[in-house]
C-alpha cells in the first residue's frame, strides 16, 4: 500500500562556519535568479568577483557566532521540526530538505518515492509569499520531478501569513517569551526579512503578507506599541522600509525598552541570532536603549508545532 509523504522545506544554510563553506553556499544562493533577478551577463562577474571574494570571510564570523554542536540552527531546528512532525503524525512520512545546501530538495523527494511515498506535500515553511523564497522552491520542486521516471502526485502548503492557526502560535508563544522578561518592554519590534522594493513594484505580495502579519498580531497587544521593520538589507538597490537597524537605532536614541521577535522566520537562523540577537542588540543599547530581548522563533515548540501539523492534516484532506 502507498503511503503518504511530507517534505518540510527552509532555505538553506552551509555545511559548515568556513569561508570556503559559505561560499559554496553563497554561489548557489545567490545565483538563483529567483533571488537576484539582474541579467547573468551583468550579475555573475559581480558575485564571482566582488561578492564572493569579500562576503564569505565575513559571514563565515558571524556562523562561527550561533554554531552550536548541532552545527547550524537552522538546520538542526528544521530537522527538529520534521522529527516532531514525524512523531505528530506516524501515518505519514515526513522528511526534510533546504532549499540551498543539503539535504537538497531533489534527493528528498527521490527518498520519499523510495519510501512508498506515491502522493507527497511540499511544506515550504514561509509564511510570507515572497518570489524568491516560496516560488523558488516550487522551480526547485519542478527540476526535481523532471529527473523521476515516476513521479508521484504533488501537493504545495500555500503561504499562512494571516491563517488564524498561524497568528494564534505567534501570539501565545510571544506573549509566553515576554511574559518572561526580567522587564516589560515598550515597544515590540516585528522584523521581517528584507527584499529590494523593485519586487514589489513588480507585483510580489511579499510586503502586503508582512504588513498582514504585524497588523493581525499587533491585535494580539492591544496595550504594547508594536512596529515592524525589515532587516538584512544587501547591495545599492532601495529595499523595503523602514531598516530594522536604522529603527534599533531610533528606538535606542528615545531610550526605549525593547523586544524584537521575527515572526517571518519559521526557525531561528543567522538573520535572528547574529544579526538581531548580537549586532541589533550592540546598535540599540549604543544608541542609548535601555532594554533590550530577542525573541525567539516559534521553532519546534508546542504552539509551532501545533500550528504546523494543523496546516499539514488540512492540506492533507482526502488523502488521510
């Protein structure tokens, strides 16, 4: 009998804090034009020459920075995630993949028809649609299937970026973090991964998703100003407003009392531990801050979990 498969899917992230590593990692990445959409004639001598002589060096540091024995938190919390999912739900089989990096997408899938698997759900886990995340995982999905003789039948979870499931976990689990502070902030700051705004001229709902996001959780805390942001801003282009370090740095400057969660990743990464829990800490409290907390994601937690086997059982209807 055929069963059922769940391949739950993150970003990715290298095999290791080095700069030759990261930039195994980074060629890849950067090179999907799902990510950066200039013409190759243009890009690739720039991310070969400039880009991937100066930035792995770099970057490598701050891995180094959040490695841990597991090896990179994203990769061990997303293997954590289908480990849980696994144990939630024992009449499917769940698997892993990172969309850049290992375990890769066209390996898993060809493990889970292996398996028996004759129908399998893509659970890519951003809750934003954004081209270059969600939609890059599908094109990866799609060279996937052209390699199998024998392909089995496909399901894609859509984006929950205003699923009540979806900002029910986000709710508990941040009123349970900050329910925990040593102090009660005045101001809650909601950072989403950044994208060039040319993106969204051209029609990608990934900053009208964000925006739902904060406005549906923003609701949540009614007593709490709530702001959002957006962070990791990359080469000359215009990107989204307001930067979430140029809003550290003005709440700092009031000598505000802060806490900053990411509600847009589904696991704690270098972009939350490195660049919001280390460097977006040193920027607020030398602008003058008073308190500061990074949040966590909601990661393999009972109300992420929850939230993640609620959207996979629906998006499983009729086949379980």
């Amino acid at each position: 009998m055929s069963r059922i498969g769940v391949l739950v899917v993150n970003l990715g992230t290298p095999d290791a804090p080095t700069p030759q590593a990261v930039r195994r990692y980074l060629a890849e990445f950067l090179s999907d034009r799902r990510v950066v959409e200039l013409p190759p004639l243009l890009w690739q001598p720039i991310l070969r020459g400039a880009v991937l002589t100066t930035r792995p060096r770099k970057s490598a540091e701050a891995y180094a920075q959040v490695w841990s024995e597991q090896g990179s938190p994203l990769a061990a919390i997303t293997a954590e995630q289908a480990a849980a999912l696994q144990q939630r739900m024992p009449e499917v089989t769940v698997r892993h993949a990172m969309r850049y990096g290992r375990p890769a997408i066209a390996g898993e899938l060809a493990a889970l028809k292996q398996a028996g698997c004759e129908r399998v759900l893509i659970a890519p886990l951003y809750p934003q649609y954004s081209g270059a995340t969600t939609a890059s995982v599908l094109d990866a999905l799609g060279d996937a299937v052209k390699r199998l003789r024998w392909a089995p039948a496909l399901r894609t979870l859509p984006p929950y970026y205003d699923d009540p499931a979806y900002i029910a976990a986000l709710a508990a689990d941040l009123s349970r973090q900050l329910e925990a502070l040593s102090f009660a902030p005045d101001v809650l700051l909601l950072s989403f991964h950044g994208m060039p705004e040319r993106t969204r001229a051209l029609g990608d709902p990934y900053h009208d998703h964000c925006r739902e996001t904060a406005r549906l959780v923003a609701e949540r805390f009614p007593g709490l100003r709530v702001e959002t942001s957006f962070q990791s801003r990359f080469g000359r282009a215009k990107w989204l407003e307001p930067a979430t370090d140029a809003v550290l740095a003005a709440e700092g400057a009031r000598g505000s009392k802060l806490a900053v969660a990411a509600p847009g990743f589904s696991a704690d990464c270098l972009e939350t531990l490195e660049e919001l829990a280390i460097r977006g800490r040193e920027q607020f409290l030398a602008a003058g801050g008073k308190e500061f907390a990074a949040l966590a994601c909601l990661n393999a937690g009972e109300a992420g979990m929850a939230m993640i086997e609620a959207l996979v059982r629906r998006e499983l209807a009729g086949w379980i």
